[in-house]
C-alpha cells in the first residue's frame, strides 16, 4: 500500500530497497483519498531502527496511511540525533489537538523501574487516557502493554528471575478472532524483558480477555474495549537480526547475557537468525488496520470518539 511519511525521513530509502512502496507528503497531497492517520508513540531508545520496524508492517494493506511520530515534551532520548526529532516528530501538545484512527506506543527499556517512577509518567497517563476519546484502536508493545494494563486496570508487573529473551511459541486462545485471520495453531513472537503480566490477574479483570498466551512467555496478547485496545508483551515487530544485535551489543559486557532462545541457526551465532515471526507479524498488522481500524472508524475523522 501506498505509506505516507515524513520527507526525508530515513526508513524511505531503506524500504525502497525492500519493493516497500512509500510516498512522501508532497506526492500524497495530489491523491483525493481520506489516508487513515496513524500516529506513533516512540519510545525505544533506537528510533530510527523502530521508525523502519513499524513502517514496513503497515505497509502491507491497499489503504492509504499517514504515519506521525509523537514525541514527550518530559523526555529527552539520548540515542537520537536532536536534529532527527526535531525534524520527524510532534509533540503530544500539537498532536492532541487532532483524532486519529489507530496509535502504536512502543515499548521502552525501563521496565524494572516502578511506574511512578519513571520521569515520564504522568505524561503517560495523559496521553494513555486521551487515547480512548481521541483514538479509533492502539496497540500497546511490551513495556507499553504492562504501563497501559497497570495505568487502566491495575494489572501488576511481576520481576523475572533471569531475562526473557528469545521467540517463544504461542497459542491463539480465540482463533476466530479477525486478529488472527489467517494465523496457524501455533505462532511465534521474540520477548526481550526482564518483567511479566501474569495469567491470573488479567483472568480476574472481566474489562480484559487473554487472546493469546505462550507456555514459556506467558500472556502474550491481551484485548479489551472490543478491540480499541490491544496489548503485546512481545515484539512481532522486530526486524530479524534485532535481538541478534541485542545479544551481541550486550555479551561480554555482563556476566548474566544469554543466547537469545530458538532465534540462532542450531543455536549459532554464527549463522545468524532463523526468521519465524515475520509473517504472523505482517498478519497481525494488517489485520489490525483493516478489521480494528478501518472498519471501525468513521469517515469523518472528526467524529471518533
């Protein structure tokens, strides 16, 4: 489908070299079409990385997308350039103003850090809450799926003894659900974490219903609001050699880093990742789009909400 991003924004030339079909605002303006409009919440340290995760998932319907980025006005990322955020990304203050018909809120690594502690919290908590009027459908991402659970249902995080990390197999709870039109049985999806939504809370939640769960990783798909809400404590968004560069950035630096489970070739860094996410993960983002966004959102933007 055609994608309309920022001019200039990085991830354009590296889809492009991917058959990614994308347009720039300048081309978009001359279609007469309403674009559903997308916007991001960014909170991974690796923006661009992310930005380019993202795109190339939502690229994958006949619909035309206009993608923002949002950026915290109490938060400033260390692992990207200033002039790139300043450039690519918007403020909660001006993006607020507008609706729009589906959000992403990435994950973030401080997940072992209490909520309130987290310098950003509060503006988390307004943007989480300003989402359900102003929003058609989001998809919380790991961190942001336990922030989003706890902030609206008060689901706990529990610590791990040792780090998640790795692809795990799942199970569709549902498998009727347009969520998971076209999945198997079985499916799979990398967890990189150090904390954990547990089984019995979200049972005991009747505003929650688990989707999706897996026997190492635990819940991994929870739905609420009919499908306005959904949150992944994974990352099917994960380009295949993301948690092969994790392993690598970190081994050696401490003494408690882990091969990343099922992800290497007979478990050999060497030869590089055994990719078997990438097409539950174009699944479910298209799904996502047309049967959560699409069509649930009114033609007149203005009337979401």
């Amino acid at each position: 489908m055609p994608l309309r991003i920022p001019n200039q924004l990085p991830a354009i030339e590296l889809l492009k070299k991917e058959n990614i079909f994308v347009m720039d605002e300048a081309r978009a303006h001359s279609q007469e079409i309403r674009p559903l409009k997308i916007v991001v919440l960014n909170l991974m340290p690796l923006k661009i990385t992310t930005e380019t995760d993202l795109i190339r998932l939502l690229s994958n319907t006949p619909l035309q997308i206009e993608v923002n980025f949002m950026r915290l006005r109490s938060h400033t990322p260390k692992n990207t350039p200033i002039e790139h955020m300043l450039m690519f990304y918007k403020d909660f203050a001006v993006l607020k103003k507008q609706k729009w018909d589906g959000m992403i809120v990435t994950g973030a690594p401080i997940e072992l850090l209490p909520y309130e502690e987290v310098e950003y919290w509060d503006e988390i908590q307004e943007i989480f809450d300003w989402a359900r009027t102003n929003v058609t459908s989001t998809l919380y991402i790991c961190w942001a799926a336990q922030a989003g659970l706890y902030h609206f249902y008060g689901i706990p995080k529990y610590p791990l003894k040792k780090k998640l990390f790795g692809v795990f197999e799942q199970r569709p709870l549902d498998p009727l659900l347009p969520i998971f039109r076209g999945f198997d049985d079985r499916f799979f999806m990398p967890h990189s974490r150090h904390t954990e939504v547990r089984k019995g809370d979200i049972q005991n939640c009747h505003d929650l219903t688990l989707i999706a769960e897996g026997e190492k990783s635990g819940p991994s798909m929870i739905m609420a609001r009919g499908g306005r809400e959904f949150f992944i404590t994974g990352h099917l968004e994960y380009a295949p050699d993301t948690l092969g560069n994790e392993y690598r950035r970190d081994f050696g630096k401490r003494d408690d880093v882990e091969k990343p489970k099922n992800y290497f070739i007979d478990d050999d860094p060497s030869k590089g990742p055994k990719v078997t996410w990438r097409s539950y993960a174009n699944l479910l983002f298209s799904n996502w789009i047309n049967y959560y966004v699409y069509q649930e959102t009114p033609y007149n933007i203005n009337e979401i909400g």
